[in-house]
C-alpha cells in the first residue's frame, strides 16, 4: 500500500478524538480538534486556487499551527516548505520563489518583513497570519483562528487530484553548497524510513495497513508517547521526530517560550510527564545538563524513556551526566541529513555510553570509495556514507546537485550527501566530517563563502575567510579570518552588526582574528586547514 500521512491521521483521530495531539504551554489540542482545523485550513487553501502540490510554506515558530499548516497540505494534495525563521529579506525571498510557493502562513510578528518582500512574490496566492500578543494578523492577509473556525462539512479533497504516496514534503536544506536546497521526500518514502508505525528498538515491526496501525494504539500495553519537542520544527530533526510521534498515537509537545530554556525543559517534561526528549547535539544538552547539576533532585524525570539528536554531535562526557539524572533512559543519537535518513546510530544507556561518533550503520547503509567500491571493515580506507532503500527523490528544481548526491552503485539508487568515514572492524562508522567546509554551529549548517562575501563588503574588510573553531555548547562557533584593508582596524563588534544586515544572525562571527595576509594561492584559492590551524593558534583554541 501507499502511505500518506493525512490518511492516517485521519484515522488516528477518528479512533481518540479526546486524547492530546500538542501542547503548548497550558493549550492543549486535541486529536479531534487538531483533524477539524486542518480540514478548515486545507479547504482554504483550496478556496485560494492552489494547485495540484502547490507549496504551503511555514515561516512559524514550534507550536500547534506548524503540525496543523503541515496536515492540511497533506490533506488538500499540497507539498508543505520549512522555513527557516532566522532568515532575512533576502533568503526569504530566495527561498519562497525557489520553492515556488503559493501559499505562506506566517507567525503574525513577521509581518513586517513578510510586508517588504510580498510584491517581489506573485506566486503566492495566500498570505495567511497567525496572530500573537501584539502582533494581530495585518489587514493584507488572512486570519489563521478565522480560518480553522470555520471547519467545512466534508473533508477537503479537490475533485481531480486527491491525495498519493507520490505527493511531496519539501525540506530545505543549506546541504554543502551554500544556498538552501529542496529535497524532495515522497509522502511513502518518508513515513516508511521513519518506520510506518514500529519501533525497530523495541522490537516493533512497521505497520503494513491502516487498520493494522490503528488496531495497535488500542491495545491496553500500548504506550502512546509524549514527545518534547524542544529544537525547531523548521529543521527535519524536530519535524520528523513529531512525525513519529503522530504515528504512534501521541502527543507533540513544545516549550512555552521561544528561546530556550533548559529550566523549563525539565518542568515541562516532568508536569507533562514527557516520554521522549527531542534536541540537537550539545546547543541543548549542555544547557540541560547544567540545570540538572544545579538543581540535584528537583526533576522527577522516570517518565522520560528516550533522549533523542540528530544533526549535531554529543559528547560522551556530557551523554554520562545526563543518564546519571535520566536513569530510565535511553540516548539515541541518530546520524544522518535531510536527503539521507538512518545513515547510523548510537544508542546510549546509563553505564554504557557509546563513544561520541561510534556509530552502527544502518540497515541499508555502506560506505564507498570515490571511484564506487565498498570500504571494507578495518580496512583503514576511507569513503563516503551512502543509504539506500527509501531516500528522496532528488532536490527540487536542481538536476545537477540531485546528480551529484543520487548515484546508482551496484545496481540500487543511493543518497551520498558527502559524510566521509571510515568503517572499523566491528562494523562501526569513525566519522570524519564532511568533504566541503560547512561549519555546523547548534544544529545550523553554515557555509564560509557566504559569511565570506558579506564580510568582504565591508569598508575595512580586504579579504576574509571563514572557519569553525571548536565551542563547548554548539559543537562550534564561526570565526572570521580578515585581512583589513590599509590602515584599517576593523573590530568583531561591527563585523557582527555589519553581518546582521545581510544574513540570519546565527551566520554572524563569534571570534575574530586579524591576519597580515590571507595567503591566496594564484588560483584564488586557500587552504581552509591552514586558515583554521592559523585561528586556532590565534585564539588559543585547541582543535
């Protein structure tokens, strides 16, 4: 059969209308009015003239209406965008017209921007705003609570297209080559390579029908999850982990505030008696752990069962002292990407945590040499980390770059996003780092050409380059490298402000170190390794 998200949770709230689909602080949404809403929500988009899988962007932060913009368009035959919400004018706008989007729901705070760029977008058909204290929904765009108010009497199916496996979830990517990529995940594609409603590390098998699925969420042991959400939804980590969750039956939570706090993670995940703990890397973990330290005893934590990462690397150290406090849990530190799901795996329990990077992989994984041949374990040959099985179907109006990571070896497609490693004798991966140069601060990719180009605008600026050095919290920090022009003195302080107002802030450098000369090679070239061994000398920064 041919899964599709919207059929089955459709399903799911049919069969437990009364039980919470998300939390938001003390709102609470049912499974009942989580379907009736995103019904409205599909059927307006319908009203507006969408096409058959036109792009429904969310430029939200985490809260109910991102799961409900992403159910509606999988109900109404539409392809739902991320967005990331750091983002200024000009990414916005790439990224809205690349993506050819149609419709856009934005959180109501952002309207002036979305205001400015709106004329340089006549695709979109629908502006629709979620109103917030302050910030009530501009009198250019549609209302969000108006709009899911008014539940239609049948479900929105257009007459022509209705739903199909085939139909798209679009998620953006910076990927290894500077600007956002769309990559394209059939709806079947995506709900089996996060497991169709099993669990392979309980021993649950994927769902093979509907009826099937439905008939295990009403089993009396069946444990539905409580998911905390705490890292963005615009990211796949967030998305796909609340994905997860809905298969199974449970409820995605979110923290009440929008910048984090690792305080009121724990008292969230103690009133909510949360099951499952969703995070990126050491940005949140290392916070968390603090509050843990400081607060010895405070949190009732039993409840909690998994502690889940993927995109950014944890410590061991710091995977230890959360389990010392958590000791019902698991950590499950996934390696993977957008376009490459399940690439790996290290799962970690109290007293047996997983060296940092030792990754299984998985199933439908290898590892292979540029010229195609399988790395052998133990073999100290190095290759890239390729999955196959269930991978995207390639990025969104991009042959050459699907090209270049959607390659047949052996006979099968495989997704080859461009994580080098070697494989160990016992089969584990040693992880080396991908091939480009692409700093991953908190979970955020960030590509040094970019950040490069805007510091190069500056005044005093004459040449720059940009490397990650290492960063206790955020697996690393951005550190611009300048050689300023004669007689200039050019400070961090304005660099950051001069950054600002070009890019999202997090592209913004942390550190910097002014040098004599770049040192270009002829061709215009450097060498990044020796940039950042020059920085890390400079800033007294061990690698």
């Amino acid at each position: 059969m041919a899964w599709m998200f919207a059929d089955v949770w459709e399903a799911i709230a049919a069969a437990q209308p009364d039980q919470p689909a998300a939390v938001h602080g003390e709102r609470v949404v049912t499974w009942a009015q989580f379907d009736t809403r995103a019904d409205a929500l599909a059927a307006h988009l319908i009203d507006r003239g969408l096409s058959y899988q036109g792009k429904v962007a969310a430029f939200l932060y985490n809260g109910p209406e991102y799961l409900e913009t992403y159910f509606a368009a999988f109900k109404g035959g539409f392809a739902p965008v991320n967005t990331n919400y750091r983002y200024g004018a000009e990414e916005l706008v790439y990224l809205f017209d690349n993506a050819d989007a149609e419709a856009v729901v934005f959180h109501a705070g952002f309207s002036e921007v979305v205001e400015a760029i709106r004329p340089r977008l006549p695709k979109v058909r629908a502006w629709i705003a979620v109103a917030e204290p302050g910030h009530p929904a501009p009198n250019w765009a549609d209302d969000y609570d108006a709009i899911v108010a008014r539940v239609p009497a049948e479900r929105p199916v257009k007459a022509g297209w209705g739903r199909s496996g085939d139909d798209l979830l679009l998620l953006y990517t910076g990927g290894t080559t500077g600007m956002p990529k769309g990559v394209m995940w059939r709806q079947d594609d995506l709900f089996q390579v996060i497991g169709a409603g099993g669990n392979a590390a309980l021993g649950i098998p994927p769902a093979t029908s509907i009826p099937e699925l439905i008939g295990r969420h009403t089993q009396p042991d069946h444990q539905k999850p409580t998911a905390l959400v705490a890292c963005p939804l615009m990211h796949g980590t967030g998305q796909f982990s609340s994905f997860i969750a809905y298969n199974a039956g449970g409820t995605v939570a979110f923290l009440p505030s929008r910048k984090f706090d690792a305080v009121e993670l724990w008292n969230e995940a103690e009133r909510l008696s949360a099951t499952n703990i969703v995070i990126v890397g050491l940005a949140f973990s290392t916070p968390m752990l603090e509050a843990l330290e400081a607060n010895p005893g405070r949190w009732d934590l039993s409840s909690v069962r998994v502690m889940s990462s993927s995109g950014s690397m944890w410590s061991q150290e710091n995977k230890r002292g959360l389990l010392s406090h958590a000791t019902n849990a698991v950590i499950m530190d996934s390696f993977g990407s957008s376009e490459a799901v399940g690439m790996g795996m290290s799962a970690s329990a109290p007293g047996a945590e997983m060296q940092t990077a030792a990754f299984m992989l998985g199933p439908n994984c290898a590892v292979f040499t540029e010229d195609g041949r399988r790395v052998e374990p133990g073999s100290a040959e190095r290759g890239q980390v390729a999955v196959s099985g269930f991978i995207p179907v390639g990025y969104y109006k991009d042959p050459d770059k699907s090209a270049q990571t959607f390659k047949t070896i052996e006979g099968q497609r495989w997704s080859i996003p461009g994580d080098w490693a070697e494989v160990n004798a016992d089969g584990s991966l040693k992880l080396l780092g991908r091939g480009s140069v692409c700093i991953n601060t908190g979970g955020e990719k960030v590509f040094p050409e970019e950040v490069e180009e805007a510091l190069k605008r500056h005044a005093s600026v004459r040449d720059a380059v940009v490397v990650g050095v290492p960063d206790a919290r955020f697996g690393e920090r951005i550190c611009a490298v300048v050689e300023p022009e004669t007689g200039a003195a050019p400070t961090l302080g304005e660099l950051v402000q001069y950054v600002h107002t070009q890019l999202a802030g997090y592209k913004a450098p942390r550190e910097l170190v002014v040098v004599e000369s770049i040192g270009r090679a002829p061709n215009g070239k450097v060498d990044y390794k020796a940039i950042k061994d020059r920085a890390l000398k400079a800033l007294g920064v061990a690698a």
